[in-house]
C-alpha cells in the first residue's frame, strides 16, 4: 500500500520489540516539544535518521524523501507564523502594504518560524522512524497492553486487517473504470465513475463483514478473537541509544541556554 | 531605514504565494491534519482534553453496541475500514486529485456521529503510525476537528434539521458542511495556538484560512457531490446489506 508500510516489516528493527522503538520514538518527541530550541529538533533529526538508516537498514534515500515532503508542507502553514498581518504600518520589520493591510515578516516571526519548522521536523522524524520501523500489528498489541478496552482493540484489528483487502478491491474496481475511460472524459464523468466506486466499496465492505460474521459464527465466536502472541527480540543498543538520544538534546538544549546568557553578558 | 517593497516585487510575491500554496497543498499526501510537533505542548495537551469526553462517549456507545450483539465487532472494523480507505479514492478537483476526508461525511450518515468519532480516531491512529501523516501528540486536535468537530456539526446542525428536504440536498450539505467544519476547526487551532503578533487571533485565523482555502473550498464541494452519487448509488440498490446498515 505504502512505501513505509513495506519497510516496517523488511526492515532490521522489524521483529524487535515494538515497546523500545516506542519508547524512543515518543521520548524525542516529547522533549522536541518540551524543550522547543531549534538545535533539539536538528538533534532529534539526525539521530532518527542515523537509526532508520544505520541501525534498521532503511534506505537513506527512501526516509529523506519522506522526510523533505513533510518538510514543503511545514513549510507552506508555517508561512503563516511568518507572515504577519497588521492594520497599519508599525514600522518594524520587512513590509509590504496590501490594501489596506500591511504583510509583515519580523526577525522575531522568522525566529518562531525556524523554532516551529525544527521542532515539527524532529516530532516527524521520530514519527517516520517508529512507521518505517514497526509493523502496526505490533502497535496495536502493545495498544491492547494498556487501558484501552478490549472490544476497540479488537475492532482495530479487524480494521488494519480489512484496509488492505478494501483498498485491493478499490484499486481494481478503479482500474477497471479506467480501461474503460472512466475517469478521462472530464470532471462529470469522472465525478460518476468515483462514486459508483465509493458505492460498490461499501457494498462489498458489507457482504464480507456478513461473510465473516457467519464464519465466525459457525466456528463458535462468543465475540472474543483470541490469537497467538507473535514473539519479539530485545532492542539492539536500547539502553545506550536511548541515554545518548536524552543526553544529546538535553546537552543540545543547555548549551543554546548557555551560550543565549552568556550572549546577554557580552552584548 | 524603510523597506517598502516595489509594486513589481510585490505582486510577484502575491503571485508566488498563491500559487505556492496552491502547488504544495495538491501535492500534500494528506488533507490538512496538525502535523507532529507542530502545536506546542501546551496547546498539544488542551486538545487531547477537549477530545476525552467525546471518545469516552463514543467508547460507551461502541461498548454497548458490542455486548448486545458481538458478531457487531466485524461490522464495525470494516465500517472503519471503509472510511479509512474511501478516503484513497481520488476525486478530481480544481488543484489536482488529492485525497479528502470523504469517509467521516458518508460514515456520519451510516452509523452516526460518536461511532464516526471513534473509527475516524482510529483511522488518524492508523494514518500517523502507519504512513507517518498527523501525528500523536497532535491526535487530540486532529481527532477533534476531522472525527468528532466535522461529524458532529454536520449531524445536528444540518442532517438532523434537514430531514425533510430533497436527498440529495441533505446529502450533499452534510458533507459539505462535514468538510468545511473540520477545515475551520482546524484553522482555528493554529490561530489559538500562533496568534499573530500585530492582529492577534483574527488575523492569524484569516491567513491560516487563507492559506488552505485554495485547495479546501474546491475540495468541500467535490466531497458534497461525492456523497451524493455515493448515497444514490446505495440508495437505489436494495441488495439485504442496507438492511443491516
């Protein structure tokens, strides 16, 4: 389905325990958000991709293509942090009357800028690395470990399941429409041809749930789906990667601290 | 010290930011979900909070679905299911194919707005930890705004009012409306969060609006004529499965 889909379960990291690769991911997130300096997201950057490259085998170029997309979208909204509006002119600042507006880019909104773009970039980088990394199957059993009730989780589950057989049948269903040109006459037809696909779609999410349902049924289903734990390696590394990760953007972090005081002192 | 710009250089950069903004948006993989890291924790935190109780409901409501009758739990997952990828299903629209939220609209008719927050929750969980879009410490305001703002809104300010008028107008309005709803939620997440510092909320809610009305607008309306041939379609086929629906 999915370029990162695939990776998760070729890649190195792949049957290791997903609870580690968790923790690391969710760690760096937290303190890119917490610490919020530029020089922690730069960190968090470059130590998930040192580890879906070096540790998990990833592609270098497969995880910074993901990674620059998200970055041209980040930079597209964070035009707005940048770009202020104002009523009249303030004096300060690039300007650029409009109107009867004025546009107005600070030193100060360009900082906040480059602070938001880092601290995005890094909370996705730990992101990809955890989707590059780990199966979802595996997530949602480390899901069901916590208080999440039982019946989500199985419903989870059979969804993770049944999106890749729905999207199969959307996918022949639309290229079926297209040999026979259902989508190259214009913006009508095309229009007609997605919903007689979007009908069909549920009809046939339907007839499989009552398939299923019947055969779950006849096999004595009480409404519990009891599968066998898949078993999982330990982390590689998990202890010093992750007081390195901590250590590295907190050092990251009292350094811009230091060195902003000591820049007051002199300046 | 005066930086004025030239009338050239300004409607140059008019021109560029429109159709920048125009360009980078189509190609965006997903519609307009809070990326990770990009609201700060505080704000981060503020909408998980919000989005509590409305899971809480929608959990109940799940959870007694399934003790009166198990065999719901399939239906249910390939309810969700469908909504996840309806939402692949690419509709042709001004600025490029692109992907939408079409799946919350029609699910809010089917099987109604709190089932709708929960599996649409469960789709966002699916989207950030399965192709990286959205993110988890932005899941509450992402649920917020496409799973339980839009459906809800849709639900009681225009499905429920409007259910004595024509079909395919109640159609194409909730979806609508759907659309529109998460969008302005949205925008109004990141105006609270980056005020602007010389028009505080308003104008910083105008630029981020500004910004993904572009591609949005066009959007909303390809997703309101989407749902109606996708409910005619359905309507007009009487096989035994809408019975169940």
């Amino acid at each position: 389905m999915n370029v990162i889909d695939r990776y998760a379960y070729m890649n190195r990291l792949a049957k290791v325990n997903p609870a580690g690769k968790a923790v690391i991911a969710l760690v760096t997130i937290g303190l890119c958000l917490v610490l919020n300096r530029p020089i922690v997201g730069v960190l968090a950057v470059g130590w998930m991709f040192g580890l879906a490259v070096w540790l998990a085998g990833i592609p270098a170029k497969v995880f910074r293509r993901v990674l620059l997309a998200e970055a041209g979208f980040l930079l597209l909204t964070s035009v707005g942090v940048a770009v202020s509006i104002a009523t009249r002119d303030h004096g300060v600042g690039w300007r650029l009357p409009v109107g009867r507006f004025w546009l107005v880019v600070t030193p100060e909104s360009l900082e906040q800028m480059v602070r938001l773009m880092t601290r995005a970039l890094g909370g996705a980088s730990a992101l990809n690395f955890l989707a590059f990394t780990t199966p979802l199957v595996d997530l949602v059993g480390l899901l069901r470990r916590m208080w999440l009730p039982e019946a989500l989780i199985d419903v989870m589950v059979i969804m993770y399941r049944f999106i890749f057989v729905l999207l199969e049948t959307l996918n022949k269903m639309v290229k079926a429409q297209s040999s026979r040109l259902g989508y190259a006459a214009g913006y009508r037809r095309g229009m007609q041809a997605a919903g007689t696909a979007g009908a069909q779609l549920f009809f046939s999410a339907m007839r499989r749930s009552q398939r299923l349902e019947t055969a779950l049924a006849s096999r004595g289903f009480d409404g519990e789906l009891r599968v066998l734990k898949s078993r999982h390696e330990v982390m590689p590394w998990f202890g010093i990667i992750l007081v390195g990760l901590v250590g590295s953007l907190f050092v990251g972090f009292g350094l811009t601290a230091e060195s902003l005081r000591m820049l007051r002192f002199f300046g | 010290m005066k930086k004025v710009l030239s009338k050239k250089w300004k409607l140059g950069l008019i021109a560029l930011l429109v159709l920048g903004s125009a360009q980078v948006v189509s190609a965006a993989p997903m519609q307009m979900h809070v990326m990770e890291g990009f609201l700060p924790w505080q704000w981060a935190l503020f909408w998980w909070a919000v989005a509590l109780p409305f899971w809480i409901i929608g959990i109940r409501q799940v959870g007694a679905i399934l003790r009166e009758q198990p065999e719901k739990r399939i239906y249910l997952g390939l309810a969700g299911g469908f909504i996840f990828v309806l939402s692949a299903l690419k509709i042709p629209s001004v600025t490029g194919s692109s992907s939408h939220p079409t799946g919350t609209g029609i699910g809010t008719m089917l099987f109604g707005p709190f089932v709708v927050g929960i599996l649409g929750t469960v789709a966002l969980i699916f989207q950030a930890l399965l192709v990286a879009h959205g993110g988890i410490s932005t899941l509450g305001a992402n649920a917020m705004s496409m799973a339980i703002g839009g459906p809800l809104i849709a639900y009681y300010l225009v499905w429920r009012p409007l259910k004595n008028s024509p079909f395919y107008v109640r159609v194409f309005m909730t979806a609508f409306v759907a659309d529109l709803a998460t969008y302005l939620i949205t925008t109004t997440q990141l105006a609270l969060a980056f005020p602007d510092p010389f028009s505080g909320f308003v104008g910083s809610w105008l630029k981020f609006a500004g910004i993904f009305a572009v591609t949005q607008i066009p959007l909303a309306i390809g997703e309101g004529i989407l749902s109606v041939l996708i409910m005619n379609a359905l309507q007009s086929n009487t096989e035994q499965e809408l019975v169940q629906a």
